[in-house]
C-alpha cells in the first residue's frame, strides 16, 4: 500500500486552521456517551505518539466541569461519567479552595474533578506526527509515504465512476518555497480521504455534496496572574470548562439560524503552558464565514474587533467571578478557525456515491483530542468502503442524519 498525503501549507504548523497554538484540551467528561468512549481509545494512541516524540504531549493535573449544582449541563455529564464508571469527584466551593486555589466557587457552584484531563500540547503534537510520517519513510522507504507539502486540491475526478478505474486528484502548489512558479500535479488513488479544516466548505459542491457546515473565527485571549504567589501553570491547574453563559449574541442567534452554534456554549480554559498567562475563551463566539480565504479579519476586520471586544469583556465577567488571582485584562488575544455541522457531532462517512472517497470534516471545538481513534476510524473507512451508518457507535457522525444523505442533488 502506497500512501500520499497533502498539505495546503508550506509547514504544517501554520496559524491558518484549527490545531495550532500551546495547549488543547483532552478530556473524558462529555455528556455523550459516545465521546466519553472516543476519549478512551485515543488515549493508548497519545502514550504511544509521545513515546516516539520524547517529550510529553499531555500535562497537567486533570479537567474540571464548573457549573451551577443541579444545572442541566454539568448534571448531564456526572451522569454520563457514572453510567460508564469513569472516575471522578465532586468539589464544593471549600474543596476547590484547598486543592484548586486558582479557582472561586460559589456556594450554589461545584466543580467535576476527572483525573484523565489534561492540556494537549497542540503545536508539538502536529510536529510529532509530522515527524512519524517521515521515520515510516525512512523505515519503510520512500515510496510508502510520499509527502506533498504547499499543495493546494483543485479537483477531484472520477466521483461515482467505480468501475472506470482510479480517482484522480489534480493539486496545484509552487515548485518550491524560493520560487513563485506554479505546477500542476496528479495523483491517481484508489481511496482519499478529504480532511481539509475549513476548506472543505467551498470545496463541497465540487463533490456534489451540500452539508450544512459553518465556519467562525474564534478569538482566545490569555490572562496573567496578578502575582506568582498562586501557581497558574499545568502543573498546578487544571484545564476547566465553565458551564455559565458568555451572553454573547453572534450573528447566527440574530438570524434566528437552527444551528448549535447559534447557541450560548459557556467557555473553556487551560492553565499557562508555553504562552504566559490563562488561555480562556467564550466557546464558539466567532464571526462566521463560508470561506477560510475570506474570514472576518480579512474582509471586514471592523466586525472581528467589535467581537474581540465583546469576548474579551465576557472572559473578564467570568474572571471577577471565578479567577481572583487573574488580571481583567488580556495581555495577548489570538484567533483560530472553527468548521462546525449543525448539530456539532463530527461528519465521518464514505461519499454517497461513491465508498472510495471518505469525507472527514467539523472536529473543530473539540475534535484535536480524539485523533487517535478518529485516525483509526478514518482509515478503516478508507479501506473497508462502509459507511458509518451501518456501525451503531459511530452512526451519529454518518451523512444520513443530513438532507438526501449530504446530497446537493437527489439521487434519481
């Protein structure tokens, strides 16, 4: 088996998708059962990474769901947590005071300690895999993975077509990064898997596909402590997701849109790993586009700032209630892309119309933890044909749940 892989970017740790940065969060409390169970697959898959990397992919001291006692959000995930016996704790405001002093709990308020939580070091992870692709060529030689690097996918052809011969994939990219000349190159493929972040979106109708997919550039901000007197590191905090509302109103709510991202997600958080200061943002808040090429910042950079500033005065509302060692203010805010589906379940599947071609999109918010066992999945669509649907653990990511199963054309 021969295998090629394509990357848009130059480097693969570029700040143009979703996986970039310091730390993501890992994490087994869901309140679905479903990525409790993906978690813990992807577990074995992050010890064997960080084994061959040499240094530590995840740190820290466990994750802790914040929210209100009897809130719907963070009962959900007690119970999810107790129906599959993963372990966790229950901490009222004096507990989190002795063992999380970072924090501030009101007496209404109790936090989910789980103790498999920890801060993903986001960038690091991608230079590991990068360099697993390359140890598998020198160990298995050249021809096993061939690796195309500043490759833009203009085309995909033979769609539908199973009986007459490969796929063929047309990219176009420069000779090199010296150079401003481009070159057309093609792959034929007797499966591909399209993992393309944000860029799926325009490239759906090519596929003959309509999902309803969203994309929002999302804005994180970093908080330093007031003083070094209360550590705020992975060592001695742990990721949390506050379940309270940011109150932020995005263009989709305004719109009336019946999409998930439409709804108030809270936020979420991680201590400071390489990035100095608390890395926390209001979940899912960014200005929304259907285009990575033509994001908020590019093309209308009034409307990004007015949304920076709304969630950068949501952060310090949740901090004058939560973080007492925290400053107000962020001494650093950056953005990243998001490519959600309606529902914010993953869309995983084989095409439609044709089981050779597996789409692979909408992790973005909380898919970098799982890529593991996502990667397993992935691959045994790609080569077995079949569609999640037929697979009860992994239906609810299935085309099915869409309009003429993700079809922009009925069949017939």
């Amino acid at each position: 088996m021969q295998i090629a892989v394509v990357e848009r970017f130059e480097e693969p740790c570029h700040e143009n998708g979703s996986s970039h940065g310091d730390g993501r969060i890992f994490r087994f409390a869901y309140p679905q059962a479903e990525y409790v169970e993906l978690a813990q697959k992807a577990k074995p898959g992050w010890m064997e990474l960080q084994d061959f990397y040499g240094e530590d992919l995840l740190l820290g001291k466990g994750g802790l769901d914040i929210g209100y006692e009897y809130g719907t959000r963070i009962q959900s995930v007690i119970s999810t947590l107790k129906d599959l016996n993963v372990p966790f704790e229950v901490l009222g405001p004096s507990q989190m005071e002795a063992r999380f002093p970072q924090f501030s709990l009101r007496k209404n308020e109790i936090a989910v300690y789980q103790e498999d939580a920890a801060a993903a070091r986001a960038t690091p992870t991608i230079n590991a895999v990068w360099q697993y692709l390359k140890m598998l060529n020198k160990k298995k030689g050249d021809d096993i993975v061939k690796i195309f690097q500043g490759q833009n996918l203009v085309e995909v052809s033979g769609i539908g077509n199973v009986k007459g011969g490969d796929l063929s994939l047309e990219l176009n990219g420069r000779d090199d990064a010296t150079t401003t000349t481009t070159t057309t190159t093609t792959i034929k493929a007797k499966s591909i898997v399209l993992a393309m972040g944000s860029w799926i979106m325009p490239f759906l109708s090519k596929l003959g596909l309509e999902v309803p997919l969203i994309g929002t550039e999302e804005r994180v901000c970093y908080f330093k402590p007031k003083s070094q007197a209360i550590d705020h590191t992975y060592r001695s905090m742990p990721v949390f997701i506050p379940h309270f509302d940011h109150n932020i109103v995005t263009e989709l709510m305004e719109a009336g849109i019946k999409h998930e991202t439409a709804n108030d997600w809270g936020f979420y958080g991680l201590p400071e790993i390489e990035v100095p200061g608390v890395k926390l943002s209001a979940h899912h808040t960014g200005v929304s586009f259907t285009d990575p090429e033509l994001r908020p910042s590019r093309v209308d950079p009034e409307l990004s700032d007015r949304r920076k500033d709304e969630i950068v005065a949501a952060c310090a509302h949740l901090i004058s209630h939560l973080f007492p060692h925290l400053n107000l203010g962020p001494h650093k805010t950056q953005t990243c892309l998001y490519t959600s589906s309606e529902d914010h379940d993953f869309v995983i599947d084989t095409h439609p119309l044709d089981s050779r071609v597996v789409l692979a999109a909408g992790f973005s918010g909380h898919g970098f933890k799982f890529g593991p066992s996502l990667g397993d999945l992935i691959a045994n669509l790609a080569i077995e044909s079949t569609s999640t649907a037929l697979n009860p653990a992994h239906a609810r990511f299935s085309l099915k749940r869409f309009p003429n199963f993700g079809l922009a054309t009925p069949p017939g």
